[in-house]
C-alpha cells in the first residue's frame, strides 16, 4: 500500500504541484494566467480498494481551490475538469 500510496501522491499531487511552483511566478507577473488540473469523481467518493487513488485526487482538488480564491486577484485562473462518463 505504501508504494501504492506514493506512486499516486508523485502523480496527482507532487507533480502537478511542482509544475504549477513553476510558472505561477510568470503568470502572476504578466496579470495573467490558467492552469487546468484533471480531477476525478474518485476525489469526492472512494470505492473498495481505491483509497490511494482517492486520497491523491482529493488532494489535487484542494490545491486547486485554495490557489484558485488565492491567486484570482493577480488574474491567474485554476480549473479542475472532469471526465463525463
């Protein structure tokens, strides 16, 4: 399970995370900016045997809306989609 569970926070939580330190500085200096994370229904409701996967989505979704009420003064704009279906 650990593996498991580092595998999915390297993933959907450290990488994105890593990626969006890195040209929020740039976006935030042009007053300008987007950045689209991929959430999943996974986040709001875990099924048997998914709790890594879960956890990690959860965390995504979070980050994604605490920087999206932080950030959307200096016009830096956070989305989080979702697959239908």
């Amino acid at each position: 399970m650990h593996t498991e569970l580092s595998r999915y926070r390297q993933n959907c939580e450290s990488g994105p995370a890593a990626l969006i330190q890195a040209v929020v500085p740039y976006m935030v200096e042009a007053k300008k900016g987007k950045i689209v994370n991929i959430g999943s229904i996974g986040g709001f409701a875990a099924g048997p045997w998914s709790g890594a996967y879960a956890a990690s989505k959860a965390a995504l979704h979070a980050l994604t809306d605490s920087l999206r009420y932080s950030l959307f003064i200096f016009i830096v704009y956070f989305f989080l989609l979702f697959k239908d279906g």
